[in-house]
C-alpha cells in the first residue's frame, strides 16, 4: 500500500494499493493494444481532446488546487499557478498536435535521381514511460502525459508515491475525454518493479524526472531507449552592480523561497556585485522577514513545510555541517512548527554539500563578486548545469553571460525558477539528458520515416 500523508498535518489522506506484477504486465499489453488505435486517432482528434482535457482542469481547478496542497503542502498561491500552468501546457500541446514535423527534400543531387524527392514524416516512437517527481504533482506529470497524446504514443505514467493522487484526479480527466481507452494509464509501484520497466523491450521512450543518481543509473539500464532526463540542479543567480537591486531582490524571493526550495531550478546560489553587496543583503533579509509561514491552505501563507521529516532533518544537517566548515549563518537555520525557516548563508566554499549540492530546501549561499567574470567561473564551478539568471541593465553582460554559463536555459531579469511551458527545458552536465517543453519533448516521442517517390 501507498498511505498519502499531509505534510504539514500529519494527517492520512489516502492509501492507494500498489499495483501487482499482473496489472502492471496488462498494463503493458493495454498500452501495446491502444497504440494501433492511436495511428488512427488523427491530429485534429488529439489536439480535441487535449482542449478538453484543459477545459476540464479549468472547469475543476479548485479540486486540483486543494489535492495539491493537501499532499504536496505547497502554499495556494503556488498550488493554483501549477494548475494554472497544466491548463496552458495541455494547451500549447492541442496546438502542437496540430502542425506534426513534415518536411519535403530535393534529392536531385545527380542526374540518376534528379526525379526523386524525399517526403518525411514522423510517426510515434511506441510506448512512453514517464516518471514524475513529487515536487509538481501535476504540471510536472502534464509534461510527460501532453507529448505523448500530441503524438499518438501511449503513456504509462508513474508519479511520486508521495504525492499520487493528483495523477489519479489527473486520470480521470483524461477518461472523460475521447481518447482511446489505456492512451494513458497510471502504474503504482514499487521502483523495483519501476526498474523493470525501464529496462523493458516494449516500451521506446523512457522520460524521467528526479535525481541524478537515479537518472543516469536508468539510462544505463534502458537499452535502445530514447530517454530524456530532467535531473535537477544547483541554479545561481548573478546580479551586476548596474540592476535594479529591488527588482532583483523581489523576483528572488520567489527563486529562493517558493514552495521551500523544493523546486529544480531553485536560486540556490547568488552572486552580488561587491559594490552593492550590502545594500542587497539588508533588502533580502528584511523581505525574507517578511514572509508568512504556516499552513499551506491559508491564503495569506507564502513559505510553509517541506515534504517529509526525513528532507527537513537532512537539509538541517547539511546547514550545521555547512557552519562546522566556517560557513556564515546570516538567518535561519531553526526549524519551528514543523517548518525549516529560510536560511541564508554566507563565506560558503567549495567541498560544503550546501555550496556544491543540491539542497533541494530552503538555503540559499550569498557572496560578493569583483567582476563579472569571476561570477561565471564561479557558476559554472560545480557539476550541474540546469539554469541561471542574471541581473543587468547592460547588453555586454547579457551576451558574455549567455556565451559563457554553461547551463540549458540563462533567464535575464528574472529569477532561476523562471519558466514559460513551451520554452525547450533542460539541463546539461549532470543536471540532465534532452529536453521537455510540449514541442521539444514530442521530438523525443517521434521517429522520422522517409518515403521516397518520383516528383
């Protein structure tokens, strides 16, 4: 059994039945079945449906909302603006559905085959298998289930056993709709059983989002696999002496503090030009001071718990750790109510885990900078490469930032959380494998098939 506790509560919500070694093959033979039925289902069929099921999320945005604070303990605010984001990402794939890749190639390249062009087109590649992280039970989810249906590929989609039952509320959206039954399907089950799965034959595309450990050990084991991994990251964010240091400042509290740091691109790291190193802190503190912690259903709340105990206990001890090492406390590091305050540290060096990991809570590492360069050496210093951002008001700094910070996405004037559910997502060095966004992702769901004919 999976029991879905409330983090914040304590309280049980629901215990949902692990899926047995039977179900799981039917599954996989349900998924086998429906993807002959798929090649018919046209696009025009898809991107119908995918709009249905965004109007229905709209329609039950309030049921999604509450299922997300109860098993995720993320605040309203935030638990509201990921279904506001599954609504635009089922929309965007209603429209990708609509425009496949198709192309047209001149293949006269001698005088034997002057006559002939090439007509490509993409057809699925077979059976998805997506595994989604706890941190977005849904949007995160929406973007394995919406390429797939965008691209005709069955889906077996196995969520976090943390926070499973907005999938299941997810599900029965999709039924109501008139895909082909089994198009997509939930698997429960344990991640041994998850690890036979990466490894099966039958399935052609293995889309995973968690940790790096975990990640690079499935594309191991994945065989002839298309796989995407979205492996997390260790995101810094600069701001030059030239930017607008309150807008800087405000934009950061939601990179530093959204839903606890729980959040893969989270601004872990920021570098401060020295000349208003300063001035910037004491506006940080104060705004940070200003946060309201405590239940994450309350309106007014903007910082509540993390997932588990077990992630609180582990972040403290990376925190003292950190100061053992001569790291500088500035605030925080106090757990109240079931809640790790925001902690913000300074003189961090590398070899501390809260400098060179990922925290995955509520730390973030501050530190001045003489100049630019010197920034990005130290950002690019670590294994992780997800994304960045920089605040600066000049040109130059834009470019040689973008030229230089060795991540997949540099965010100007915004924080490291920033994301729009169309951009290309990803990461590069440990931070990931290929890329999400709807259209981005439905290339790796497809595989191209050249027909070549006389003109």
């Amino acid at each position: 059994m999976i029991e879905v506790i409330n983090p914040f509560t304590k309280d049980k919500i629901k215990a949902l039945a692990l899926h047995t070694d039977e179900e799981v093959e039917q599954k996989i033979i349900n998924a086998q079945k429906v993807q002959k039925e798929l090649k018919d289902f046209t696009p025009f069929e898809r991107s119908q449906a995918l709009h249905f099921i965004a109007q229905e999320i709209e329609r039950r945005k309030g049921e999604f909302t509450d299922l997300i604070i109860q098993e995720a303990a993320k605040p309203r605010i935030y638990a509201a603006g990921e279904v506001d984001r599954a609504i635009q990402t089922f929309t965007i794939a209603a429209e990708e559905a609509l425009r496949p890749p198709h192309e047209l190639m001149e293949l006269g390249r001698s005088l034997k085959t002057a006559q002939k062009i090439g007509e490509i087109r993409y057809f699925s590649a077979g059976i998805v298998f997506g595994i989604s992280p706890f941190n977005f039970p849904l949007n995160l989810a929406v973007h394995k289930v919406a390429p797939a249906i965008a691209t005709g590929s069955p889906i077996l989609l196995k969520p976090s056993s943390k926070t499973p039952l907005t999938a299941e509320l997810l599900l029965e959206v999709i039924q109501a709709s008139k895909l082909p039954k089994h198009s997509v399907q939930l698997v429960h089950c344990s991640r041994e059983k998850g690890n036979e799965l990466v490894a099966d034959e039958r399935i052609a595309v293995l889309s995973f989002t968690g940790s790096p450990a975990v990640g690079w050990k499935m594309k191991q084991n994945a065989g002839k696999k298309k796989v995407v991994l979205e492996l997390g990251g260790n995101a810094a964010a600069i701001v030059c002496k030239d930017a607008d240091i309150e807008d800087a400042v405000n934009k950061l509290m939601v990179g530093a503090w959204a839903y606890a740091g729980q959040v893969c691109i989270h601004t872990q790291r920021i570098y401060v030009a020295e000349e208003i190193y300063d001035q910037f802190l004491e506006m940080f503190k104060i705004a940070t001071l200003n946060l309201v912690h405590g239940n994450p259903d309350e309106d007014t709340t903007n910082f509540s718990c993390m997932i588990d105990d077990a992630n609180t206990q582990r972040v403290l001890s990376w925190i003292e750790e950190a100061e053992n090492q001569g790291a500088q406390l500035e605030f925080g590091g106090k757990v109240e109510n079931n809640i790790l305050s925001p902690t913000l540290l300074s003189a961090t060096t590398k070899g501390m885990k809260v400098r060179d990991e990922e925290v995955f809570g509520p730390v973030v590492c501050i530190a001045p900078f003489e100049n630019l360069k010197q920034a990005i050496e130290e950002v690019n210093d670590t294994k992780w490469g997800l994304q960045a951002s920089i605040f600066t008001d000049s040109i130059s700094n834009l470019n040689l930032a973008f030229n230089e910070l060795e991540v997949g996405g540099v965010i100007h004037n915004e924080a490291t959380t920033f994301r729009v559910d169309n951009m290309p997502y990803g990461g590069i060095k440990d931070s990931g494998f290929g890329r999400e966004g709807v259209r981005y992702a439905m290339h790796d769901y497809l595989e191209a098939k050249i027909l070549v004919k006389n003109k």
